[in-house]
C-alpha cells in the first residue's frame, strides 16, 4: 500500500511541478531540464509541491451485493512439496514454487523478498504458531519459549519465486500492485500438502476417508493424525471428564 498511496502522492506532487514549468519548457524548448529549473529559480517559482492521493474506491453495498469494495485484485498461485515423519509429526518443505501478480513490478528484488517474507509468514501461521489459554483464558504462548515462528531451517529446500510478466494495473503508480500480506494466503499449499501426506500414511494402514487436521498443522497433531498402534493408546478424553490444562482457540 506504501507505493499506491505514497507513490501516487508523488506522482500528484509531481504533476504539479510540470505545471509550474511548462511555461519555461515552452519559452524555451530546445533547453534541457537545469535550464528550466534555473529560470524558474530566477523567477522565483516555487519548486516545492506537496501530493495527496486517496484510492478512489466506491465502497460496497452488502444488502444489494453491489459496489467496487476494492480498487483492484492482486493474484498468486503456490504449490510445495512436503515429507512428514510418522514417528515424531516433525515436516520439512522440500520445494515451494511461487507466482505472484505485482503488476510491473517497481523493484523486483524487493518484491520477491516481499513475497517470500509473506509466504514464511504464513507458513508459520498454519504450521507452528500456536496459542494456548489457561481454562480462564489466560494466555500461555506470551514468549519465545512456548511460541514458535519460523526460523532459516523452516525455509522450504528450494524456494522459487517467479513475477507474472505482461499483467500491468492502470490502477497504480508505474502498473504496479502492493505486495506484501497477499503472499502469506500461499501458505496454504504447506498445510494441504501435510494433510495429503497424512492421508497417505493413514491409506497405508488401511484408513481412508476424510479427517480432521486444525491448523496450525503442528509436529502433535501430524504425529496423532497419523493414526497407528501407538496413538491409539491416547484415546481423545471426552469433554466434560475432565478439566483441561490448556484451551486451544
């Protein structure tokens, strides 16, 4: 949103200034971009300009399910490939491929490491960032030591990153599109992936069906989900038998 906002506050700025010295420019056409600028210095032109933009979005109209709720779209598309341990419910990301919409990009490197900020950052949202609550909803997970995030080693093995080409925003400073939050809504590919692998380590011991996985998908839940002799020596307790240690939202 920095560049929609800021850059179209620029560009607002920006015109103002070519206003200012279209007269110079026509005085003299054949000048260059410092012999204007000196002549409207000597005429005392003010060179300074302020911008303001605000995204002209309509707004939406819920009852009628009519309206323009955003000024424009932003897409993406992720698949990854994960292995789980049956044994312990630990997972590592063997390979992420990305594409993300970002118009024309305005810089590139910082847009790829944009989206993979994003992406780990959802990664960690649906696989390892857990809040628990004591029974009266005191939380627990208040510190680095009973919450984790993402560390260099979560990074998926191979990470590709590809920027859709020839998708240009009117929209926008430069057909350009924010990037930021959008990628972390790839992260998805991480959690399905690990119920796909769940699913087939259960086919092997002759489950089949649907299963429930809450997110986030951590190394307890893939260890109990993968069912064998061993969890089904910890039967779920039945509620109300009991009062619990921890309440997970």
């Amino acid at each position: 949103m920095s560049s929609d906002l800021n850059g179209m506050a620029v560009l607002d700025a920006c015109q103002t200034l070519i206003e200012r010295l279209r007269p110079f420019k026509e005085r003299n056409p054949k000048g260059t971009w410092e012999d204007w600028v000196l002549s409207a210095y000597f005429e005392k032109v003010s060179l300074a300009a302020s911008g303001f933009h605000a995204s002209p979005v309509k707004g939406f109209d819920w009852e009628k399910g009519e309206g323009e709720p955003f000024m424009y779209f932003s897409y993406g598309a992720a698949c990854s490939e994960v292995e789980i341990d049956c044994l312990t419910g630990d997972h590592t990301v063997l390979r992420t491929d990305i594409v993300k919409d970002v118009g024309s990009s305005l810089n590139p490197a910082i847009d790829i490491g944009q989206i993979e900020g994003g992406f780990v950052q959802g990664y960690g949202l649906l696989t390892l960032e857990e809040l628990r609550y004591s029974p009266t909803g005191a939380l627990y997970t208040r510190g680095p030591g009973m919450y984790k995030i993402p560390g260099f080693t979560d990074i998926p093995v191979e990470f590709n990153v590809c920027l859709l080409t020839d998708s240009p925003n009117p929209k926008a400073v430069y057909s350009s599109k924010a990037v930021g939050e959008p990628p972390l809504m790839l992260a998805p590919s991480v959690f399905f992936a690990i119920k796909n692998a769940i699913a087939a380590a259960r086919a092997e011991v002759g489950l089949k069906g649907t299963f429930r996985l809450d997110s986030p998908a951590t190394s307890e839940r893939i260890r109990m989900a993968c069912t064998d002799q061993f969890t089904q020596k910890f039967p779920a307790a039945l509620p109300g038998t009991f009062k619990p240690w921890e309440v997970r939202p």
